[in-house]
C-alpha cells in the first residue's frame, strides 16, 4: 500500500466520521484527478465511507470500477445493500460473488432479518448451514435470535439454540444475552434463567438482560437480589431497575433508587428520567417530580424529546396541566408521544374539549396520530356526549386504518354508548375481529346505563362463557343492571361472587351499587344495616342515593339520618339538602324546608343550578329553568304551550311534590313547565328534523314529573328524546322510557 492511498485511507475515515459526505466526495475528485489506477485497496475505503455515509450510488459506481474487487469489495457492497434495505441488489451480489466467507452470509442473514423476513432469513441461514457451515460465528446465531424475539417466532428460537449447544456456541455472552430476551419475551422465564446459570463468564450486559427479564414477569424479588448480587453496575443497570420496578406499579422504589443512583454519581439518560417521571406521576409525588425536572435541566435533558413527553405526563397525572402545557410549549421537538400525552392529560382531568382542540392542533402541525392518540380523543367525546364529533373520528379511523385496533374500537363502544346509541355500539362490538374484557364491559356499561337488565345480564354471562375476566368496572355495570330492574337476589348473587369467584375486593362503587338495589326496591331499612357493616362509609353518591330512595318511598326517619351522615361527610356538598328538603316539601312540612334553607345560607352552601344543553348545527345551545336568554324564546315557549295542551289531553297530572317552594299550584306548574329540560326539547321539537333523535344533556338528575312529561311528549309528538342526565341514559320512545317507571 503506497503512502498516498495510506493519507487518503486517513482521510475518508475522518469525514465518515465527522458525517462529512461533501468532503469525501473532494477526496474522491482528488484521487481521480492524481491516482492513475488507484489500489484496490483504497478503493474499498472509497466504497466503505459512501456506504456510511449513506450515499448507495457513489458506493456502487466506485465498486464497478474496481478491476479486480477482492472478498473484502465484495462483501463492503453486499452490507451496503443490506443495511439500506435495498434486498433485490443485496441477493444480486450475493448471487454474483466468486466466494463468501462469515461476513458475506451474515450480510444476508442480516439484511432480510432487519426488514423481519423470517422466511427469506431462515432460508438464507439453511443455505449457511448446507454450504458455510465453516463460517457460523456468534454474529450468526445472535441475528437470528434477535429475529425469532422480535417476529415472536419462539420455536425458531428454540431450535438456534438447540444448534447453539451442538456447535459449541452456549458459553459466549455475546450470543447467550439474545437467547436469554428471546426467552423471557416467549414468557420462558426460567429457562432464561437456566441459561444464565449455565454461562460460566457474565458480564453486566448478561445481568442487565436477566434483571430486565424477570422484572418484566414481576419477579421482583428476584431482580433485587440479582442486582445487589452484581460486583459491578453500570447505568445501564440502575435504570433497567428503575424502570422494571415502575413497570410493576413500585413507584416509591423506583423514587429510592433512582436517589440512591444519583448519590453513585452515575450518568443518567432519557430512560432514567422517563422511568423516574413516571414513578412520579403514578404516585402523584408532584414535590418529587418538580425536583426530577431541576435535575432534567441540570443535566441538558430538557430538550430530549422522551424526557419532554415524560415530563408532560408526569405534570397531568398531578393534575398541574398548565405546567404540563408549559413545558409542552417549551419542548423544541414533539412526536405523536408528546402530543397524547397532553391530550390524554387534558381528557383525564376533565377538559374534553382542550382535549379535542389538541387533537385538532397536532393534525394542522402535520403529526399522524397513532392509534393511541384517536382511541384517547374519542373517549374525550364520549365524555362529552359530543356524537357529532366522535362520528368524524370514526370516520378517521375507517380511512387510517387504525379502526382494527382494540384500542380505537373499544373507544368507539364506549363512545356511541354514553351517546344513547346503543344499537350502533352493540353492532360495532359484533364488528371487531377481536376483543379484550375492556370490549365487553364497554358494551355491559352501555347496557346497563340504559337501563337493559336483561340484555346487560346476558351478555355477562357471555363474556364469562367466552372466558374472559370481568373486572370492578364489569362489575358495576352488572349490579346497576340488577338494581334497576329490581333483581335484588340476582344483585346479591352477583356481589358475592365477585368477592368468591373473582377475587374483587368491593369498593365504594359496588358498595353504592347495592345500597341502590335495595333502596330502590324499599329495603330502606336494609340498605341502613348493609350501609352499616361496610368497611368504609358511603360516598356523596351513595348517601344521594338513599335519600332519593327515602323521598320516593317517603320515609323521613331513615332520610334525615341519611341526610346528616351525607352533611358529616361533605358539609359543602348541597345535593344532601335538597334531598332532605325534597322529602320534607313531599310531605307538606314547609317550616323544615325553610329551615334547611336558612342553614344552607348560614354556611354559604348554594345549590348547583340545573341546566340542559342540546348541539345543533355545531353549536351548544343551554337552558336553565325559566330561561329568558335564548335568541328563540317565543318560539321556544310557544311551543311549550301547545305541547302542555295536549299532554293534559293525554291525561297529564303535574306532580307538584317536586317543586321545593311553598306557593301556588298555578306557580308550581308554571315552574314545572319551564324547567330546564324541557325548554331543551322544544328547542329540538323546533329545529331538528323530524325521523332523527333529539339529544339533550342535563348536568343534574332528570325530576320524576319531567320523566313522566318527557314520556308523554314522546309519544305526543312520535319523536325519540334521548336524554343523559348526572345519574343514566333516558330513551323515551312511544310514551315509554329504557329505565321504566322509576327513574
């Protein structure tokens, strides 16, 4: 080799290195230019820096030009080819090479396992086997298994290491750490294990794989004992056990730890502080979490893009979502992970609508959302009620392609069942290819918030016959199904075994479902013993409930006693006074009305005004009783007029016990009349087209005379008026309601 093409060989290597491709191509015009016939050697250096630098047709001009390419020439062009991905010009040189060594096979090997072809691999490594058997080294038997690991093809897996052992391969770390991933990933747990065991020299990388693999079964206890048993750890190991205690929901270790790492005064990088926020976040640790995020921007990590979307989630789960914007804001580049993270914050905490502009904004700055990001937007609907909007996304997800993930279609269940239209959600569960117990409960809470007992109980039933495993959610759907039909020995069936068969502990949730059941059905004395064994008190819901139990069977001793236990709990909370009235007014005791006023007042407890709201034309259009602000109000009236007309033909009787004002029955009619839900759907009556539904949403309880009015106008006006009010759904359809008689 000749001292220039020694210098060029110098040079090439710095511009690879430094990235500098204008450079090298200077280099190349200067060989030309005074090189006659420049070496073969030198040549290959050629072929190799536009390979790494990415330049595959000035790779292959200089390889055609070489006059005599030797194995190394060739073999710089076939892993050019295989590493771009550029297979049918990979299988050409192959095919074309006079000879191959090692090098060459495990560049074709390597080339089709890359891009997961298995098929095209595995024949590749036969054909090794049959005419290179010499040439298998680790590389070899390590690209394989990586590629059984990533394409799941265990039984591949399986026999490499079978061929491993024959061959005399099984002490080398190299080869050893895949096949222990591979394991652990098929869940083969111990025979990863045994392999580790069995490797006579480890390294930290081998305990680095094994601790990442039992952490990811929960073998926690294992992990801890391997890591403290390491004579040597890297921050590669620190942070595989950060991650593997938070992945287990062990925040509060993860928090130990990662102190006890910065006190080693080890390197941290993306996955440590990722880890770490998260361990943060799930404990809503915010003081911990603002301390991580000093040390992020101590350590020149506020600009990486996983630690940014980390610290986005983190400031959500705790509920600081201007911080999370401010740093989201802040962040010099985003991905679709970013994006979620703020949007899912914003549904999680209660700002649907933030959630769908986000939604909105990533889609005008260009990023594709994945099937995370629309199956998180579309529950921000279904929270909203808002089916005009979640029917887009479904479109969306028709046109993406991403309607085939659980995910999408589960959030579209949920969607169309908390907006009423339970037979297009029932139609979309039998539509997917596949479906998980979030599916199932979906569709059983859908059910059930329609008051369909029957339908909501049989397909429990078919979820359990299916083999899949309801969870506390499952469960809540089941138990309201049971109390709105008045099944109250079914209730208690299903609440046992829950606790038996399933192994649920209740909480307050199942607990207010059972005091529903049996107050509803008058058990009202029941429900007080069962309230009294449960191992924690009722919640506001829960007390709610009784008392509208005690109103509608008007019984007043266990309804004050219901009344002061829901004060105790929450003294602020107005609804546990206006329960107590109601049960007063019903009975004609107006001084304990006034009274409960007067101590409403002393306290500065104000009730929540009722309100109803109804989407037309892509506007939200609100009512509250007695309304004189709509743009169409003697319309709107107007038409109440007539509708009261006619439900008096249809034998309408206001129920006047509803009003918690002692005047005139004239002006209780009137104030029945104008409730909020009813100046809503007259609004509909008006302006949406005859042949479809009239949506209205109401932040409070539907009242039981506005239940019976709403019946009649149904029927009256051949209209279905779909009603969510603070507790289920209402369809009223030809003078009847899903829920029954008792709302």
């Amino acid at each position: 080799m000749s001292l220039n093409s020694n210098y060029y060989c110098s040079v090439l290597k710095i511009c690879t290195e430094t990235r500098n491709i204008a450079q090298a191509k200077k280099i190349h015009c200067h060989i030309l230019r005074t090189i006659k016939d420049p070496e073969t050697f030198l040549l290959n250096n050629l072929v190799n820096a536009y390979s790494k630098l990415g330049d595959l047709t000035y790779a292959r001009n200089v390889f055609d030009k070489i006059p005599q390419p030797n194995l190394f020439s060739w073999n710089t062009i076939l892993f050019t080819y295989s590493k771009s991905g550029c297979l049918s010009e990979m299988k050409d040189i192959f095919n074309r090479m006079p000879k191959h060594d090692g090098v060459s096979w495990n560049s074709l090997i390597s080339g089709y396992a890359s891009r997961g072809l298995v098929t095209d691999a595995v024949k590749g490594y036969r054909s090794m086997l049959r005419y290179g058997a010499a040439d298998l080294n680790r590389i070899t038997f390590s690209t394989m298994l990586i590629l059984s690991s990533s394409q799941e093809c265990f039984d591949l897996g399986r026999q490499i290491h079978g061929q491993i052992v024959k061959l005399g391969f099984g002490s080398y770390v190299f080869v050893c750490c895949p096949l222990m991933d591979m394991y652990s990933k098929a869940g083969f747990v111990y025979d990863a294990k045994r392999v580790f065991d069995e490797t006579p020299e480890r390294n930290v990388v081998m305990y680095n794989t094994m601790i990442t693999g039992l952490l990811r079964y929960g073998m926690v206890e294992d992990s801890w004992w391997l890591f403290h048993s390491m004579q040597e750890k890297d921050s590669i190991s620190w942070t595989t056990m950060i991650t593997g205690l938070t992945q287990n929901g062990l925040y509060r270790e993860a928090i130990d730890l990662f102190r006890e790492m910065r006190i080693e005064g080890l390197a941290m990088d993306q996955f440590t502080f990722g880890s770490m926020l998260t361990g943060c976040g799930g404990l809503i640790a915010l003081k911990e979490g603002k301390q991580v995020h000093a040390f992020v921007i101590r350590t020149n990590h506020q600009d990486n893009v996983f630690v940014g979307s980390a610290l986005v989630d983190m400031y959500c789960k705790c509920k600081l979502i201007t911080s999370a914007e401010a740093v989201f804001k802040r962040m010099t580049q985003k991905n679709v992970v970013s994006w979620t993270a703020l949007l899912v914050g914003y549904g999680q905490n209660g700002y649907s609508e933030e959630a769908i502009r986000i939604f909105r904004d990533m889609q005008r700055n260009g990023v594709t959302p994945d099937y995370y990001t629309l199956g998180s937007v579309i529950s921000s609907c279904a929270n909203l009620a808002s089916l005009e909007e979640g029917a887009q996304f479904h479109g969306q997800a028709i046109v993406s392609g991403l309607f085939s993930f659980t995910t999408v279609s589960n959030a579209l269940v949920t969607l169309y069942s908390k907006c009423g239209s339970i037979e297009d959600a029932n139609r979309l569960f039998n539509e997917m290819n596949f479906r998980d117990e979030v599916s199932w409960t979906a569709l059983v809470s859908g059910y059930s918030q329609f008051g369909k007992a029957d339908e909501t109980i049989d397909l429990f039933q078919k979820m359990l016959a299916h083999g899949l495993k309801p969870d506390e959610v499952t469960f809540v759907g089941v138990l309201s199904a049971c109390s709105r039909a008045g099944l109250v020995e079914k209730g208690y069936q299903y609440f046992e075994s829950m606790v038996k068969e399933h192994g649920i502990t209740p909480v307050v949730d199942h607990y207010t479902c059972m005091i529903d059941l049996l107050s509803r059905a008058g058990r009202l004395e029941e429900a007080r013993r069962f309230i009294n064994k449960m191992p924690m008190p009722p919640d506001a819901i829960g007390w709610s409930t009784l008392l509208s139990s005690c109103r509608l069977h008007g019984n007043l001793e266990i309804g004050k006693w219901a009344a002061a236990s829901f004060q105790e709990l929450e003294p602020h909370n107005p609804a546990g006074y206006i329960l107590l009235s109601s049960i007063y007014a019903a009975k004609g005791k107006w001084d304990n009305v006034s009274e409960l006023r007067r101590g409403m007042r002393i306290k500065g407890v104000r009730k929540e005004p009722g309100c109803s709201w109804i989407k037309y034309k892509g506007n939200v259009h609100i009512f509250s009783a007695d309304d004189q602000t709509s743009p169409f109000l003697d319309q709107i009236y107007a038409e109440l007029e007539e509708l009261n007309h006619k439900m008096v033909e249809e034998g309408y009787v206001p129920d006047l016990s509803y009003v918690l004002h002692d005047v005139e029955e004239s002006q209780k009619t009137k104030m029945l009349t104008y409730h909020s839900e009813r100046l809503a759907i007259a609004f509909g009556l008006i302006f949406i087209p005859p042949g479809l539904p009239i949506r209205i949403v109401k932040n409070l309880r539907v009242c039981g005379d506005c239940h019976i009015a709403t019946k009649i106008i149904s029927k009256i006006t051949q209209r279905e008026i779909l009603v969510r009010d603070a507790v289920r759904f209402h369809l009223f359809k030809d003078g009847t309601c899903s829920c029954g008689d008792f709302w």
